[in-house]
C-alpha cells in the first residue's frame, strides 16, 4: 500500500495533469542526468521546445475547454508522432518539450519535421464536432552540438523557437552550432 501511494505521489509530481505527459519538475531532473550521461559516453541529445501557433484564437473562438481539450489532442498526436524512446513534456501553457536522447541535431530536425507536419495537418476537438486548427513554431537544439550543458541547451532551443515564429510561425528552425576551437 505505501508503494502505491509512492507510485501515485511520483506520478502526480512529475505528470502534468491536463496532459498526463511529463511535467518541467522531471524534465529539469531527467535533462541533469541525461546530460551527465551523455557527456560519459560521448553521445548526443536533441531537445526540442514547440509552441502552438493559433492556439490563442482556439482559446477566444471555443472557450477554455476546448482549449484545455486541444491540448490533451495535441498532446496524444504526439505519442503517436514520436520514438518509444522520446520524452514528452507539457512545458507549461501551450508549449511542450520533446527530448530525443542518442539523437543528434539532424536526426532531431527529421523528427522536428515530421512532428510540424503532423501538428499542421491535424483537424482538432472533431470529436465536438469542431474544427479547431494549430500549428507548431518549432526549435531544435542539441548536446554537444548546440550547447556545453542543460541551460545552454535549453536557451538555444528556446531562442529557436522564438526565430520559429518571427520567420512566420509553423515551421522548424535548429539552434546555431557551438563554435569549436580549432584544434
């Protein structure tokens, strides 16, 4: 019984309640470790950070329901979208993570890709008979590639998200490349 209450109170900390995706608590924990591990075995992390393009006039035009109910949909056409490896994170608001582990940033922009594509060409809340319409300003950053630590990468993949929507929303742009030192 106490490992049920364990499990449910792990679930509850780190899930995010609308969505029932992962919430930032674990993605800040996950991020730590996965960083960590990928520095010890030279290996790659992409981190995706997306934010919903329209979804403020869904919001206005069907209330905050069906808002609430788009992101749930959205949120589930990820699961389908993504590798079982993949995390899935409701951010906050309208603004979800994914993070690609053993991904480098051309393997995570295939995925970015496929994922603008799939948001774009959903037809949300059909089963309310409506036809609530989003789509996706993607950023893309990876580690070691964009960023030296999780701050980094998280910053990079932000501020491409935000280049996203200044060059006219519903697409993926990917976090400028570190420049190395020249050996």
């Amino acid at each position: 019984r106490n490992g049920l209450s364990f499990e449910r109170t792990k679930r509850l900390t780190f899930t995010d309640d609308l969505t029932t995706l992962y919430n930032s608590r674990f993605m800040a924990l996950y991020l730590d470790r996965e960083v960590k591990r990928c520095r010890r075995m030279r290996s790659s992390l992409s981190l995706l950070f997306m934010d919903l393009d329209g979804f403020k006039s869904v919001n206005d035009t069907y209330g905050h329901l069906a808002g609430s109910r788009t992101l749930v949909e959205v949120g589930a056409a990820l699961e389908k979208t993504v590798r079982d490896a993949d995390v899935l994170i409701r951010y906050g608001g309208d603004e979800f993570v994914i993070l690609f582990p053993e991904t480098p940033l051309s393997g995570g922009l295939i995925i970015a890709e496929r994922i603008r594509q799939v948001i774009a060409g959903t037809k949300f809340l059909e089963s309310q008979q409506l036809d609530a319409r989003v789509s996706a300003s993607i950023g893309l950053a990876a580690y070691p590639e964009t960023a030296d630590d999780v701050r980094g990468l998280i910053a990079s993949a932000d501020r491409a998200m935000y280049a996203a929507k200044a060059l006219g929303k519903n697409r993926v742009v990917a976090a400028s490349p570190l420049s190395s030192p020249n050996p």
